[in-house]
C-alpha cells in the first residue's frame, strides 16, 4: 500500500502542476484553513501527548506553523522569481540566472517533542517550493499523530501529500529502501539522523538533519543577572525542558553564582509556583522511558532546586543540579528534560575546555552588557545559531536560519531558508547570437596571452 502511495506522489510530481504559482498557495492557504478548523483538538492531543497548555501550544505549535504559512504567502512570487546574477568576461555579453525548481518528493520526519510544527514547518517550506510530501510523524506523540492524520486527509490530495503512521524504526527504512525520495527532512537525535543519513546515502538522497546537541548558556560578570535568570527560566523549563535549543547547561562565573542563583530560584518560584510539578503552566515527560533516564541524572549532582517528581503521571519539577563533574553522564548526553546543571569557571579558556567536550552545539547563548564579549563568544565557538542576551528565541525569526552544524546537523530552514532547502537552484546562462568572436573557436595557437587577461 505504501509503495502504491508513493509512486502515486512521484506520478504527481513528473506531471508538473505542483510548479505553479497558483498550485503553492491552495496547498498553503488549505493547510492553514485545515489547521486552524482542528484547532480545538490540536489542543486536546497536545494535552494528552505532553500535557501543554493552550497557551504554550499555540505560541509553539499551531501559531509557529500559521507564522510560517502566512510569511511564505507573503513572499512567495518572490521567491519563485529568477534571480539574476552576474557573469564573467569570458562569457560576454551573456546574461546569468538562478531558476529555483521543486525537487520532486520529499520525506518529512518528525520527533515528538513539538509533534505538530516539527511536521508542518518543513511542509511549509516544501509546498511553497512546490514539491510533494509524505509526512512521517513520531509515533510517541500518539494523539498529535491523529490529528495530524486527519487534518492531512482534509487539506490534501493523497497523491500529493500523504501521512504514514507506524513505528519509525520499521517504516522509515521500508520507505527508504523501496523509493528514491528527491530530500530527506529529518528532525531529532543525532544517532538516529545518523541511521537517516546511511539510509540516503545508498541512493545518494539529499537530507537535511536538524540535530540535537548540548546547548551552552554561559553568565558573564556583567550580565544582568535578573533578566538572564528570567529568560533562561522561560525557555529551558519551557514544554518541560524538552526542546532541542533549551540551554542544557549554564557556564556561570564564579564571581556571580549566588546572586545569579538567588534570581533563578526566584523565577522558578515565580513562573511555575511552588509545587511546580502540577502547575498548568509546567508539562510532563514524554514516556516512562524518557522520565527513567532523567531520574539518573538527578544522582550526578547536587540539587539546589526542585528534584521532586511524581513517577505515575511523568512529571518532574523544574530541577537545578550543583557541583556536577564535567565528565558527568548528564554533561554528555543531551538532556531534553526540565533538568539544568549549573557549572562555574574563572577563566574563558577553562569554560571553552567545557563547551569543546560536546563540539558545535545547536546553539549557543551569552549574557553580557559588553558587546565585545559577546563577540568573542560568538567568534570562538562553532555552533548553528544562538543570541546574545536572549535563549531560543532566534528560531522564531523567519529572516534567521535555524540548523546545525556537525554533530547538530546538517542544512538549515525557517523562512526563505525553507523554500531553498526544498528547492534546485538551476544554474542558467542566456548568451545573445550577434556577438561571436573567433578568439573562441580553435586554433588557438598564439591566443594564450589574451586567454590569461580574459578568464581571470
């Protein structure tokens, strides 16, 4: 059945119709038009899922793939547009240009943590660039699985975009081994995106790997330590620490950890109250499986906030961990889960050692009032994308890219990020009839001289 499927969507795409203008915008305007007519239900399975609330889910979910839609509409003539570049002597008076082209039949992948908007955002992309899909959702966000399944039924033809269910671990590689998709668009752990990445390379498939990684946030003494404290609160403990750009550790100075401290518990307290475990503002882990392995690295340190959890319903208090070892388990895996370790450093160098354990993180965060400071961090560390004052929220800007680099990924989309990635840029030169020297035609005996002034 689902090799039927896809040699349906691979026959839509040799037809051509997917190029138009037109074709891109009813596949944008439908899916937003679905999206939001399910939207009392999105929350429902979100709920469920991971336990959001509407709030959260609408700001990182359903209003994140809407801003998406919308920016891509806005701009999409544009984008199809070609795009006119310069040409060299050698090739005078030809004119150049790029043609952007769908690349046919993409696999979307996406992971459980943002069940929804890991799965449409990239369709996004992929339907403005004007290709067809096959959505393959985490089947550990059961309930957000459905939805998605029903919306994509209600806003698309099957033989243009389709969804298929299962266990990853089983269907993704009988896709992949069966059909030659045109990209892979996979979103999750390193491991299995390095499976992804195997799996293409037999049939010399294009992918595009958003990673994970551990993200640093480093405190300089100067920082303004309320602030920070507050914007790291909201993001780190944000769908229960489980988003791939939440700070997974802090690298405070020395000079500033009991002030900083001071302002962190604070926050805490202030955001998700004191039995934070239960609070509608504070999520739940995805499985038991996930929740054990957070529980371990609770052992590793020492707490100095929260710590408290109840194993029946997956959740776990927004949890501070003190004193931990760098070569602590919880300092190499990436945790994805509402547990921050806190380490201290005198030095830059010493605090580069750290960050060089786990090189090119997803992103990387500084707070600092001196500019010159943030740009040494931002010069001496390789990573994907990050902010200077500020924790995550650069992915929310459609003008920015969001990917990784190295162990955090491979490729890069968000915006106009988005349409290229899903896109061929074909190279194209227009050369005119009435301008045809012979100093290009053989024999070319005695023409080196005028060569090395010409292609230069």
């Amino acid at each position: 059945m689902q090799h039927i499927q896809l040699e349906a969507l691979q026959a839509s795409a040799a037809r051509r119709h997917t190029h138009s203008y037109e074709w891109r915008r009813q596949q944008l305007l439908r899916l937003k038009e679905t999206l939001l007519r399910h939207e009392a239900a999105i929350y429902t399975a979100l709920y469920s899922d991971l336990k959001k609330n509407r709030e959260e889910a609408w700001i990182t979910e359903i209003g994140f793939v809407i801003s998406e839609i919308n920016y891509a509409l806005k701009h999409l003539k544009r984008w199809m547009q070609p795009r006119r570049v310069g040409t060299n002597l050698l090739n005078f008076p030809s004119r150049s240009y790029l043609q952007p082209e769908p690349l046919g039949v993409v696999l979307i992948i996406g992971p459980w943590n943002y069940p929804l908007q890991l799965v449409l955002a990239p369709l996004v992309g992929a339907l403005a660039a004007g290709n067809c899909a096959v959505l393959k959702p985490s089947e550990y966000a059961a309930a957000t699985a459905a939805v998605l399944e029903q919306i994509v039924k209600d806003a698309f033809d099957p033989a243009e975009v389709a969804l298929v269910q299962g266990d990853g671990a089983v269907v993704i590689p009988q896709m992949m081994e069966a059909f030659r998709f045109d990209h892979v668009f996979y979103t999750g752990s390193t491991a299995v995106g390095t499976l992804v990445y195997g799996l293409a390379a037999k049939k010399l498939v294009p992918v595009t790997l958003e990673l994970g990684g551990k993200s640093p946030c480093i405190i300089e003494p100067d920082a303004a330590l309320e602030v920070a404290a507050r914007r790291i609160a909201v993001t780190k403990f944000s769908n229960a620490g489980q988003m791939c750009v939440a700070p997974d550790y802090l690298l405070v100075h020395q000079q500033v950890l009991e002030p900083f401290l001071a302002h962190l518990k604070k926050s805490i307290q202030d955001f998700y109250a004191a039995d934070g475990v239960r609070n509608y503002h504070f999520g739940k882990v995805i499985n038991e499986q996930q929740f054990g392995r957070l529980l371990q690295y609770l052992e590793e340190g020492e707490i100095w906030a929260g710590g408290n959890y109840d194993a029946a319903t997956l959740h776990l208090a927004p949890t501070l961990l003190g004193k931990v070892r760098p070569n602590a388990r919880v300092m190499q895996d990436e945790i994805f889960g509402p547990v921050l370790p806190i380490l201290t450093w005198n030095t830059k160098e010493e605090a580069l050692r750290i960050i060089e354990q786990n090189k090119n993180p997803l992103a990387l965060y500084v707070f600092t009032e001196n500019s010159e400071t943030a740009n040494w961090w931002m010069h001496n560390v390789a990573f994907g994308g990050g902010c200077i004052n500020n924790c995550s929220w650069h992915l929310t800007n459609h003008r920015l890219p969001f990917g990784g680099r190295g162990n955090s990924g491979i490729g890069a989309y968000h915006g106009a990020f988005s349409f290229n990635t899903f896109s061929h840029l074909k190279g194209i030169m227009k050369t005119p009839t009435w301008f045809d020297p012979a100093l290009k035609y053989p024999p070319f005996k005695g023409k080196l001289n005028l060569f090395k002034k010409v292609l230069r």
